[in-house]
C-alpha cells in the first residue's frame, strides 16, 4: 500500500484481556518496527524485524508482549492478560532497511479499562 | 548506547517569531539523525534527516537543522512559525551501521504558537 496502515485505529480492553494489534506496512519494506508512546512519555522501542533475521526483542516490557511477521509483511503484536498501564498508543514503522526511510502509521490506542 | 536527548519539554512562541529546538546526541560515531512532526491524534511526519555531506539540511514545511559535531548537537529551527505548526516535534537518532537498526527517540518537545 501506500502508506503503513495500523488497526484498528482504538481499542478499549477490559483489564486482563488479550489484545492483538496489527500492522501492515510499505510493500517492499523489510524492516518493520514497532514503539508505544505512553501519556506523556517518548517513544518506546519495543521490538523490530529485519527480513528472515531473529527479531530484536530487546524493548518488549514483560513476557505477556509478543509480536509476529508472517511472510515478511504483515505484524500483529499481541498483549496478553492487559494492565492499565499497558494504555499507550502503539506505533508501527517500517522501512528499506539500512536506517534509513522509516515511515509510520497512525497507530493504535489502546486503552485498559 | 546512543541516546538524545530534548532539553526543552514545551515551548511557546508567537506565530510570526522564529524557532529553534534543541536536540543533543550521544554516540562515538556520525549517526543518522531525524526530526519528526506529531500533531494530535496523528502518526509521526519526517521534518528532515542528516546523513552525511552538507551539516545544514533542509525538510518539508520551511524548516531546516544544523548538525554540530562537537556540539553533538542537531537542533531544528524555523524562521516564522505559522500557527499550524503547533505539535510535538521528536528528534532521533540510528546509529550508522548500514543494517536496520531501531531509532532512539527524544522524549519531544511541544511547541505551542500563540497568535
């Protein structure tokens, strides 16, 4: 597509539940990125994948974070048993690869209620 | 470990007046450097990138940045802010490896015009 689509664009989750977030970024991009920006914080790195190469995981907050990339495109990053303060917007970006070009979505609002 | 750092957490200016946003960098090396734009609700907007060549660069919208080496600095400015101009604005930085590599981000600075 033309641009990184996100969805859905808001989730409202009762506490405990699980939740799956998607995305689908630039045709073509092999890098995919997902961040969450929470209230008044900057941008958290979460996790990234780069072709057919292991992800870095290195930002995931606990075990109940998880992310896939089927086939190279599409991501679904999947939250399981929500706390309150896993209420942020969730950003995926994607780019070429070699730092550069990254492009990103509208993002997902999650709110644990 | 690199890392950036926003000095300024909110800034106000009036439409009209110039613009500058601070932005300081701490890696060994010339990493790949970014400003992007947040208007409410919305997703992240690239303003301009360096990476390598000329320290000035210009971007969308009338703004440019100045890389400082020894200041490990890239602050972005404008020279008239126009009241749509109000939003979040996030520096960030790759480090220069040629592979994908995550961004770092600023914990941003807001601007907010006034007119």
């Amino acid at each position: 597509g033309a641009g990184v689509s996100q969805s859905p664009s808001n989730k409202v989750t009762e506490k405990g539940k699980d939740v799956e977030l998607r995305c689908d970024p630039i045709s073509g991009h092999t890098a995919l990125y997902w961040y969450r920006q929470s209230l008044g914080q900057g941008l958290e790195f979460l996790i990234y994948f780069q072709g057919n190469s292991a992800p870095d995981k290195s930002g995931l907050p606990s075990d109940r974070f998880s992310a896939e990339r089927t086939g190279g495109s599409v991501s679904t990053l999947t939250i399981q048993r929500t706390q309150q303060e896993d209420s942020a917007v969730y950003l995926c970006a994607s780019s070429l690869g070699g730092g550069v070009g990254y492009t990103f979505g509208s993002g997902t609002r999650l709110t644990v209620v | 470990a690199q890392s950036v750092t926003q000095p300024d957490i909110h800034i106000t200016v009036s439409e009209g007046a110039s613009l500058e946003l601070r932005c300081n960098y701490s890696y060994g090396a010339t990493p790949y450097l970014f400003w992007y734009v947040q208007s409410p609700g919305q997703g992240l907007q690239l303003l301009l990138k360096y990476f390598s060549g000329d320290t000035l660069v210009q971007g969308i919208k009338g703004f440019e940045a100045e890389f400082k080496r020894s200041q490990s600095s890239f602050n972005l400015r404008k020279p008239s802010v126009h009241w749509s101009d109000a939003a979040e604005y996030f520096c960030a930085v790759v480090r220069n490896t040629g592979t994908a590599s995550k961004l770092t981000f600023g914990t941003g600075t807001r601007l907010q015009v006034t007119l």
